[in-house]
C-alpha cells in the first residue's frame, strides 16, 4: 500500500473535509500517500486529482462544512452524457477510470457517498478496481449502518429552525410548517419533530391523512394551544397521493437527479383551510447541507476515515465502512446495493435499492406516538 485517492460525491454535507482528514492522518502514520480526486466521479473520469497532505492542503479542515476537492451530483460513469455530431448520447466510459487508477498506481481508492455513489463503487469493484466506501447522506438511508455522517448536522440546523419557529407561531397563534429534507426516507423529520418539540412529523414511509392532521391541530386549539408545529419530509406524500416533484433535471440517465419540493407549502395551505389558523411555511433546503458539522459529526467523520484506512492497510476492498451496535465494522458493497444488482446503466435510488428507511417499530416511531406527535395516520 503505497497511494490511495479520496473521491467525495453526491450532494454535499458537513463531514465529508473530517472524513478526508482522518483518512490522509491514518495513511500518513503508515506512510501512504493520498491524494484527492477532483468533483467525484467526473474527476476519476478526467483524471483530476491533487495530492493532500495533512500539513498543507488537508489542515485545519476538520470544522469545515463543505468538500475541499469538490463533489459531483451527476455523473455515472457507466451511462455517461456526452455530446457528439450535436446529438446527446450516454456511453460506458467506466473503462477509462479503471485504465487511470492503474495508470495512477492507486491501491484504493475510497468512495465518500451514498447510495448511488456506492452503487457505482460496487460496479468498479467488479470490474476490478480496488474501492472501500464511506456512507455519506444527510438522509440517513444508506444501507447497513446505523447512521451515516452529516444527518447529526441536518437535524441540529432543523432543530434549530423550529425552535426558532416556534416563537412565531407562538406569537401569532400559527401553523407554522418546516420542509425539511427526506427524499426516500424520514429519519430527519421524524427526529428534529422530537428533539424541537414538534406536534406532526410527516414522513415518506407513512403516507399522511390531511384531515388527521387537521384533527391533532384542533385538538391542541381546544386545549388552548392556538399554534402548531409540523415537521414535512420533502418525499412525504398524502394518501392515494404522489411525491411533490419541483422539477426533473435531465443531468445524465441512471442518476436520480428529481429535484423534489414543494410539499410543505401544500401542507400549510389544507391546513389553513381546515384548522382556521393562518399557516406559513418554511422550506429549509440547502441550509442543512452546509456550514460547521457538529461535535458529533466531526467524531464519526472522523471515526469512518480512520476505519477505511485501516481496512485499506488489510487488504480489505470491496466493503463499506459501517457502525453497527456502536461498533465499526465493514460489509459488503454487495450488501449494500442490495437488489440493485445490475452492472452500468443503473445508479442508485431505484426501487430495488437496499435503502435504510423508517420502520414501524423504530424506537423513534414508538417514543414519537408515546409523548402525541401526529405521523398523519
């Protein structure tokens, strides 16, 4: 083990410069060089990539939000867009990273992602490059592990919004809903509504009854609370309903690049006319992806890219780093992918994804009906 390469991808989130760090300390102590690939995917394509060094480059970055050597939200090397003689095609140019990373001399390269990102890592592996992957998302819904880096940031930034909402509403005697993120899964949702007192969390694996909504905001009218707060996953969707879809982005096929929004805004405006209460809502969007990780986030961050090394100076590729029961561990990508077993076309995302979602008998469903928070059903 001589040099590895660091490829951060997908949306951006608040650890992924504490990943970064903790993986170019460990290797240094082993005396492996790293080196950091340019935007993710799409700099593996280009062969893009700039040497780091803790003393340099890679210093002083553990409190910043955000990636030092970029990210990429658009690019499956597998069905790649290109144009050629002014027409858009997609085209497998997976070949031309695998020939870089040998032209390169990487022994590793490490995958900081979620499930499209390591969806992609698998593919390569089988094809035969050496990869070891982090699980990135402020989701929180890659699968095998109990919690991935950057949602412990998203859920402090939404808690932090409805507390600050919270004296508005007060205030006002108002509905007052937050859009927080949850494209497949509700886990952002369902534990900022806790944490910042929220009385509804609406989440994309229990489609909501509006009117049960309703009914919880009623309730708290005629117990004197003329207020509300109401916590919306941006994938939440009413009964016999759809997902709120703000517009498709054509960014190449294979990737999910749905833009979903506008779900709260619906929310507040039924609400206000079933309830009587005027309603605002808030969509907080990008805000949970930037600025200072937590305390929390830095550790696991941090715990994650010490753990990829080590595994690395095993010989141990093909895996995801994971926490499972508050251990670290590996498992396989295979694992991880789940169903979604098809080599190229196919990124992440899909319906055969092995996506962690909530379930009903999630700890944080139980103590969520326990203490009167309405999940719309």
């Amino acid at each position: 083990m001589k040099k590895v390469a660091i490829l951060a991808n997908g949306g951006d989130v608040s650890g992924f410069n504490a990943v970064i760090r903790g993986i170019v300390k460990t290797a240094e102590n082993h005396g492996v060089k790293c080196y950091g690939i340019i935007e993710g995917y799409k700099g593996l394509l280009e062969n893009n990539y700039i040497e780091l060094d803790s003393y340099t480059n890679a210093s002083g970055i553990i409190y910043k939000g955000g990636s030092i050597i970029g990210s990429s939200t658009n690019a499956n090397v597998f069905n790649y867009k290109v144009e050629e003689n002014g027409q858009t095609v997609y085209k497998d140019l997976s070949e031309i990273c695998l020939e870089n990373v040998k032209k390169d001399e990487f022994d590793c390269v490490f995958t900081l992602g979620g499930d499209g990102t390591q969806k992609s890592a698998r593919d390569l592996f089988l094809r035969g490059m050496n990869v070891i992957g982090v699980p990135k998302t402020i989701d929180n819904d890659v699968a095998c592990t109990d919690i991935t880096f950057g949602y412990n940031t998203a859920v402090s930034v939404a808690t932090e919004a409805l507390d600050r909402l919270h004296s508005t509403g007060e205030t006002h005697h108002r509905v007052m809903v937050l859009e927080v993120m949850g494209r497949y899964a509700g886990w952002i949702a369902l534990e900022s509504a806790i944490a910042g007192g929220g009385d509804v969390a609406l989440i994309p694996e229990i489609p909501f009854d509006i009117n049960k909504v309703a009914d919880k905001i009623k309730e708290r009218i005629e117990k004197g609370k003329r207020f509300s707060l109401v916590v919306v996953a941006e994938g939440a969707m009413p009964k016999g309903g759809e997902i709120t879809v703000q517009n498709v982005r054509d960014n190449g096929a294979g990737v999910d690049n749905t833009k979903l929004g506008g779900i709260g805004q619906k929310v507040a405006k039924a609400l206000e006319e079933l309830t009587g209460l005027e309603a605002r809502n808030t969509t907080l969007g990008y805000m949970q992806r930037g600025g200072t990780p937590t305390a929390y986030d830095r550790v696991l961050s941090t715990k994650y890219g010490a753990k990829a090394m080590e595994l690395a100076l095993q010989g141990k590729f093909g895996v995801l780093t994971v926490l499972k029961n508050g251990k670290l561990d590996s498992v396989s990508l295979e694992d991880v992918v789940g169903e979604n077993k098809t080599i190229g076309a196919v990124s992440g995302n899909t319906k055969e994804s092995n996506l962690r979602r909530v379930t009903m008998d999630d700890d944080l469903v139980k103590t969520a009906r326990n203490i009167g928070i309405s999940l719309g059903d």
